[in-house]
C-alpha cells in the first residue's frame, strides 16, 4: 500500500480543514485532489523511483509537494533550507535530484542549479489541464519513500531511508498510544524536514486531525495564542521549548489551556526538573515522554503520562509492535540494573543509510537496529538512559557523565539549559567546563560561586565543574535540538 492511500484511506472525504489557520487555510478535499494531480504530473515528468527535494518551511505547499511526491512512487528527499552551503550542496550531489519542490521564501539561492524547479506560483497551472484516474493499487510498500538527512549525534550527514511500510507502522503504533482523533488539533512548531515533526502530519492525517503551522516559536506569545484560538488538543516539543516555555515566559505557567488535552516530548532528554514543573502547572494535561530516532521513522518508546511520577527520567517502554533490548555484544538482554546498548527491532526499522552499505551493517545487524544509546531497565522493565558510547568523560580516571551534571544544574530556578564538556587540563588530563544558559534579566543575579554552591548540595566533588561560563544566547539548530 502506498503510503499516501493509507493518510487518505478515512479522511479524504472529512468536511473540515486540515491547516485552519492562522496565515494558511486549505481542506481535506483540496490537499487530496490537488495532490493527487501532482503525482500524475510527477510520473509524466520524471516517472517514478527518482529522488525529489522538497525545499520549504511548514507550509500548505509542503504538505502538498510531500504527498504528490509519495503518491507518485519517487522518492522524497526533504531538505532544511537553513543548511550551510556546504552540506546542501553534498545532499544535491549524492542524491542527484531531477527536479525539486522549492518554495518562493528559498527559490532564489537555487536559480542556478540544474534540476527543475516547482514553486508555489507554478502548481496552479500544472493542475489545470490534469484529470485524476486510479493509480496503482498494488504498490509494493517495501519501496523506498524518503530519505531524511541527518547529522545524528556524529555530526556527519547520513540519508536515512524510510520505505511506505516504515511510516504506516510508526503511524499505526503512535495513534495507538496517543489516542488521536479526528477532534484533534496540535500547535505545529518542528519543522516537516525532521521526523518528529514528519510524524505529527503523519499521525493528524490518518486520523483526519488538524495542524496549526507555527514557523516561529521565538515568538512565544504567537504560539500561546495559537493554542488558545484554535483550542489545540495537543502540543510536541523537543527539550528547548519546554525549557523555553517554563522559564523565558513568565506567564506560561499561569495560563489556562482548557483544550490542551496532552503534550509530547522527543528530540532528546529532557531535564526531570522541568518535567516536574510542567506538571505541576498543568496537572490535567497529559505528558508524554517519548525516545527514537530517524532510523526508526521517528518513534521507539514512550511513557505513560500515569508512569510519570513513579518511573521520573525514564524513556518508558516499547511502542506497540516494536521490540527493544537493552543488549550486550551478542544481541543478548542483559540483566536488569545492568547497562547495556538499546537495539531495535520492527516495521519502523529503516531500510538503511542511502549510499553506504558499510555504515548501514554496522548499525543494521541480524534485523536489530543498533542505536548508540547505553541504558538500562528497572525490576518493572522501564528503560533509562545512562548514555552514549562516546558521551563519557574521563576526570583522573573516573567515568563521569555530563547528563548527571546538567541534570543537577538546571534545578537552579534561573538556568535556562546547560551544557557539560570536558577541556584539557596539563594536571588532570581532563576537566569539567560549564557552559551555562540564562536569561538577559538574569546575568547580574547568578555567579560563578552561586553554581558551584549548588552543585555541592548534589553532587560529589570530583564532578563539580572547574570552569562555568554563562550565555544569553541558546545553541539550538533549525529543529529546536541541541547544536553542541
């Protein structure tokens, strides 16, 4: 099945809007029909199995080149417009795109390039003079659907192939726990060329929900606004807008969102501090941790907002029809309380990496995705995250982990976030610097001394940084991840 029929297979004939607002309206209807044309312009231009990028904010433009693409059979290659040069064109050149969806904010930087060029002027006269007819019925849902480019924690950018059947499964496995329905509506601010954000058009979609497009989450007021004029049901963040939320807004946490019936959180850990102040603003509000990666079409555990208390810092369980391990060299689980590597295993599980048959072994091995993540499980089967394999600090010999740190740091009630890193030092081979994230309002009420004061209250000497810094300005990427 393709996977295009499968978001359309209950909802392409639901009477409302799927974006209601606030720059951007367009219906089911319109967004089926519409796409629809495309694929069959798509296969008389290029024909199928080809690479196409999809250049553009959120937009309805984005969702309507994303799908035409997939319907059409080729192969979607949704790219960040905000890359260094440098990468895109490393992206252009391994792909070999024969023609792209560009949107007017970002066509001018690609005027030169050599593949064909739709924008968003240019989908009105394509449309007109094509009928839509029926398509293949037996699409083989083992094709290949998109490759999404990610630098991962390496730094180094790898495509990540997604078959049809790899996101009609994380879909199917996500509304199961979250319970979606057509009555939903969720504030829209990951962008579409990451897989979070992928997942909730995915998800709203096939449920035949609504997405409110929200391109600018700097301006918080906006998306305050948002979730109260278009009563969102449903909000998803990585850790740097809850941070952002809880503690560069000082009314957040006062507000009522009476249709705010749940929250999600991926994109990496979230500081339990933080976690616990949201809830305890918003007690009624369902929050859902979640834990993946690309190569997993988004998703690969979640804890129960019931569990949020009781299992506090855990990434939860596996997703339905999923299997996670907390394994040793030989795919073998180890004991609980022991630390091991979280493998994988499931539908959801990429085809592998495009162009690189070694990387993809390494970490594809007898079905089991191998993600880099040490953790291990409590005597009830939770999963906690002690790592990565290459996250550990040495200070004198001692194994000291930067996540123990930051954790601690950012309990005082004025940091922002904080990043750990280790610097050379001529006595100690290794220590511990401290970058540390405030507000502007704060940099004349927080010291160097009141942090290490408060480190000691936690933590054990040897893991008290040596060198703190302070910042105003937070490192995030175009994701809203970490940067460093």
């Amino acid at each position: 099945m393709n996977v295009f029929d499968y978001f359309f297979e209950q909802s392409k004939n639901i009477d409302k809007n799927l974006v209601p607002g606030p720059k951007e309206q367009v219906s089911y209807n319109e967004i089926f029909q519409t796409s629809l044309k495309l694929a069959i312009y798509l296969q008389q231009e290029v024909g199928t199995g080809q690479n196409i990028l999809v250049i553009s904010e959120n937009s309805v433009f984005f969702i309507l080149s994303y799908l035409s693409v997939l319907k059409s059979g080729n192969v979607c290659i949704p790219m960040n417009p905000g890359l260094e040069d440098k990468l895109k064109n490393e992206i252009i050149k391994e792909s070999s795109p024969k023609l792209a969806f560009i949107s007017k904010k970002y066509k001018r930087k690609f005027s030169e390039s050599r593949f064909q060029i739709i924008s968003n002027d240019d989908i009105e006269d394509i449309i007109a003079n094509i009928e839509n007819e029926d398509q293949d019925k037996n699409f083989d849902s083992n094709k290949l659907a998109e490759i999404i480019y990610t630098s991962g924690s390496t730094g180094e950018q790898k495509g990540v192939m997604i078959t049809h059947k790899n996101i009609i499964a994380n879909t199917e496995s996500i509304l199961q726990y979250l319970n979606l329905t057509v009555n939903d509506t969720i504030e829209v601010v990951l962008p579409f060329y990451y897989c979070y954000g992928l997942s909730l058009l995915h998800t709203h979609l096939r449920v035949g929900g609504s997405l409110v497009l929200n391109n600018s989450f700097i301006f918080i007021g906006n998306v305050i606004d948002d979730l109260k004029k278009y009563n969102c049901t449903g909000f998803a963040g990585v850790p740097s807008h809850f941070q952002i939320l809880l503690r560069k807004s000082k009314d957040f946490k006062n507000m009522d969102f009476p249709s705010l019936r749940y929250v999600t959180q991926a994109g990496g850990k979230l500081h339990n501090v933080f976690i616990e102040e949201f809830t305890e603003a918003f007690p009624d509000i369902k929050f859902y941790v979640m834990y993946g990666q690309t190569e997993a079409t988004a998703r690969l555990s979640y804890l129960e907002p019931e569990m949020l208390k009781s299992k506090l810092g855990s990434i939860g369980k596996a997703i339905p029809g999923v299997e996670l391990r907390i394994a040793n060299n030989d795919f073998d689980e180890v004991k609980y309380g022991t630390e091991g590597e979280i493998i994988a295993r499931g539908d959801n599980i990429m085809k592998g990496y495009y162009n690189d048959s070694e990387l993809t072994a390494k970490t594809i091995r007898n079905g089991w995705l191998f993600t880099g993540d040490i953790a291990k499980r409590d005597k009830d089967g939770y999963i906690f995250i002690t790592g990565r394999k290459k996250e550990i600090i040495k200070v004198s010999g001692v194994r000291i982990s930067p996540k123990e740190i930051e954790e601690v740091i950012v309990r005082h009630p004025l940091v922002i976030d904080c990043r750990i890193r280790a610097e050379k030092d001529d006595i100690m081979g290794e220590q511990l610097a401290a970058t540390i994230y405030i507000s502007e309002s704060s940099i004349d009420k927080i010291s160097e001394k009141d942090i290490k004061e408060h480190c000691i209250k936690y933590l054990a000497l040897k893991k008290i940084p040596t060198v703190i810094s302070f910042e105003t300005q937070l490192p995030f990427n175009s994701s809203g991840k970490r940067s460093i």
